[in-house]
C-alpha cells in the first residue's frame, strides 16, 4: 500500500541589483536583528565594493550553497580590513551576523532570507517594511525583522519577479509568481496597498510529505489513505476543497503521488508548484500580459490545449473562473482521473462555487445543465480543513452521487467529528467512516482493487 503528501537568480548578482541593495541595514542572522552601529556602515560599503572588485562569473553557474561558500571569505577578508581602517573594534558576533545578512541581501532575499533556510516556517507575510509575520506549526508570529523602507520591499519582490519575465509596477501593481525553489509568491504595491508593498510568501518543503506523514500527523487516517489512493488509481475525478491555507495544494501533490509511473500526466498553473515525482510529466504555465498589456496566455487556453497533446491525467492546480467549465468538459469527454483545487468550506459550498466559476466562462448555460455537467464529472470531493488549533485535517471525503431533481446528490464516505478541545487548546476528534459504501464500488472490482472488508466499518481511528 502507498500511503499519502510531499527569487529566481540566476546565481550571478547583477551590479545594478546588488547597488540597489546598499541602503539595506537591518535584517535578520540566526533569529537576532543586527542594530550595530558601525557594522551597519561596513554593511554597506562592502555592498558597493562587492559590486566593483567582486568577480560574479565565479558564481554564475554555481548552487546556492556554493555561492555562499565562494563569496563568504571574500566577504569576510573585506570586513576585516574596512574594520581595522576605521579603527573598528572586533566583535565575534556582530561580525559573523554581519557577513550573514551581507550575503542574504546579495544572494537571497535580504531581511527574510532567514526564513527561507527554515524548514519550519511554512508562510512569511510582508506587511510593510516594519511588519513580518511568519507562520510556524499553522500559528502566526510577528517577527522583529524589519525591511529599511518600502523600496527595499521594492527591491526583493523585483529580485523575484524579474527573472520570470513578471512585472510590478503602478501599471501592474499585483503578481502572482514563485522563487527559483518553488515556493509560491504573492505581491501587491501601492496605489493598490496602502501600508507600503505587501509580499506574501508560501512555502513548500523540500522534501514533499508522503501519505504516511499526513497519517502521522492526524491530517487523515489510514483508512482514508487507502480509499484515496484506490480512487486515484480507478481514474475518478477528484476536486480538492478548502480555504486559505488548508492545505489544498500539499494534499493535490500527495493525491498525484498516487498516479502510476505509467500514465503521462500534464499539470496546469497559474504559478508551477507542484512537485510530481513520476517521469512523465508535463507542465504548463500561465503567462501575464506583457508592459504593453499583450501576450497572455490564461488558464482557460492551457486546458484546451492540454486535450491535444494526449493527456492521461489533467492536474489544474486551482480553478479560479471559467476554466472550471473546460475543466468539467475535459472530464466528461474521456479524460478521467483528473484532479483541481478549489476554495470553499464544504462540498456543497463547493457545488455552489464550480457553478459560480462555470457562469464566469461566458457560457449562457440552464442552471440544471451546469450541475448535469458536475454531477456527471466529479466523482470526489475531498474537504481539507485548517483547524482553530492550527491542525490541518480532512474533514470530508464525499461522493458526488447524481442528481434527483434540481439537487445534486452528495454522501459523505469518511469524516472528521469534533469531540471536544484539551487544556492545551487542541482539538480532539476522530476521523471516520460514515458506514456507507460509494456508488462507485464497482469500479474497483473492474480494476482488481480488494479493499479491506472494514473499510467503511463506522468509528475507523481516532485522532
């Protein structure tokens, strides 16, 4: 059994972006803001002759980490030289916590380069420059790292986006791209922002999770790991839904791990972040519109493509409009085992939501025909959850059964019920079955898929 998950540089500084970076002076090196009065004045003198004596062709072709290893003794036999000119006095720690944010601010992504390196960090959310909120074990965290003003805010969300062919300006004043790890990145400037720029950052680890780290993690249980994986593997048509942070995407990279090897599988996005490991996988891209408000090429446009280039799975990553229409046409025309993201609440919620995004095509469409179309394409709905206590949890597993009448038939298979909260404010549930079996059994008797005969047993787990 398969258990379930898992500043684009191009290695070398440019001179204008690392001059840009020299009125950078207060960041953050092994959790501890440097306020350090003539090291700041090092700072920044050494940014600029970093620009002039550095060789950059040394870095270009090299991993992150070989880069910080070929510029740090540069770095650090200038800081000693510059110091004992000004009569400086050494400082151990002011000196290695210097040559840290030095070598973030010309290599990375300055004050938050720290956050990057840790792994436990899953969100940084850029308020302004004075106002950096981290996400740690699903809990926000106001930092005390600070950005010097909002054009250095300017200059890191340029440093990521730039190298993608986005643009930010007042013209184009939002931007969804990723850095060069994949970690999703959302920004928007003034006139739109009023506090200053706002950068938000969604991080994914390095190493994607596995199923068995979802079960371990009480995210879902081991029965409904194994009903998951067999539904993957007898093609149904399965929407991920949640809100904000939920999850969803973590979960759709777990769902995809579960796709044989065999299959030729083409991903769709509005910014690449899924991590499939199989070898046959294509993946496709959403283009913004150039500085002259041409050349975009939306989601809608990728998806109809994606039907010509003889697709065994379709991964859209999220359905935002109405591409949800050419998504549910793909599904119904022989294209099954296809998986989406969507954000709503609960499944109906998300019944209501597809019917929204399909209207949004510009199709004048019957109400009952739109939902004939869903019910009659989507098998699955999986219901990821983020909980008060900061727990991310499935909380619905529900078959999409048909219609009777103007209603689209729903029947939850597995479920999260809430029992109470300890008195370390945790909440206390137990993930399981309904006792009902899905309309679909069928399926996996054609496909030779035996399931435990207690699968559905009602009062599976218990987390």
């Amino acid at each position: 059994m398969g258990l379930m998950d898992r500043l684009h540089d191009d290695g070398s500084t440019t001179e204008s972006s690392t001059k840009s970076s020299t009125a950078s002076s207060s960041s953050k090196a092994s959790g501890k803001s440097v306020k350090s009065g003539p090291y700041d004045l090092l700072k920044v003198e050494i940014l600029n002759r970093i620009v002039e004596e550095f060789d950059h062709s040394q870095i270009k072709d090299c991993e992150d980490d070989q880069k910080r290893k070929i510029m740090k003794p540069f770095v650090e036999e200038l800081m000693e030289q510059l110091a004992k000119e000004k009569n400086i006095p050494y400082n151990a720690t002011l000196h290695k916590e210097t040559v840290t944010i030095i070598l973030d601010e010309v290599l990375g992504l300055g004050p938050i380069e720290c956050f990057m390196r840790l792994e436990e960090i899953s969100e940084i959310m850029v308020n302004g420059p004075d106002m950096i909120y981290i996400e740690q074990s699903g809990k926000l965290t106001l930092s005390d790292v600070k950005f010097d003003d909002n054009d250095h805010v300017m200059r890191v969300i340029e440093k990521i986006v730039a190298p993608l062919g986005r643009r930010i300006d007042e013209s184009c004043p939002l931007v969804d791209a990723r850095t060069k790890n994949g970690s999703r990145v959302n920004a928007i400037i003034p006139p739109l922002a009023l506090n200053g720029p706002v950068l938000t950052i969604r991080k994914f680890k390095k190493d994607p999770l596995q199923v068995s780290d979802l079960v371990r993690f009480g995210t879902l249980s081991e029965e409904m790991a194994i009903f998951i994986e067999a539904c993957i593997k007898v093609h149904l048509n399965i929407v991920i839904s949640g809100g904000t942070g939920s999850g969803k995407t973590t979960t759709l990279n777990i769902l995809s791990s579960f796709i044989p090897e065999t299959e030729r599988i083409i991903t769709v996005e509005d910014a690449a972040e899924l991590q499939l490991r199989q070898p046959h996988v294509i993946r496709l891209e959403t283009r913004a519109p150039n500085i002259e408000g041409k050349g975009a090429i939306p989601m809608r446009d990728l998806i109809k493509n994606t039907l010509r280039m003889r697709p065994d799975r379709i991964i859209v990553g999220e359905c935002r409009g109405g591409e949800a229409l050419d998504m549910l046409q793909a599904m119904n025309t022989g294209h099954d085992g296809s998986l989406t993201t969507g954000h709503a609440n609960t499944p109906r919620d998300m019944l209501s939501r597809m019917e929204t995004m399909v209207m949004m095509s510009g199709m004048d469409l019957p109400q009952r025909a739109i939902r004939e179309q869903i019910a009659s394409a989507v098998h699955l709905i999986v219901q990821q959850s983020r909980l008060k206590d900061g727990s991310r949890k499935i909380t619905h597993i529900t078959e999409i059964q048909g219609m009777e009448g103007e209603v689209v038939i729903l029947q939850d298979i597995f479920l999260f019920v809430q029992k109470g909260v300890d008195e370390n404010g945790k909440i206390i549930g137990d993930l399981e079955a309904t006792g009902i079996r899905p309309k679909f059994m069928h399926k996996f008797e054609e496909e030779g898929i035996v399931l435990p005969p207690n699968l559905f047993l009602k009062n599976q787990g218990g987390w």
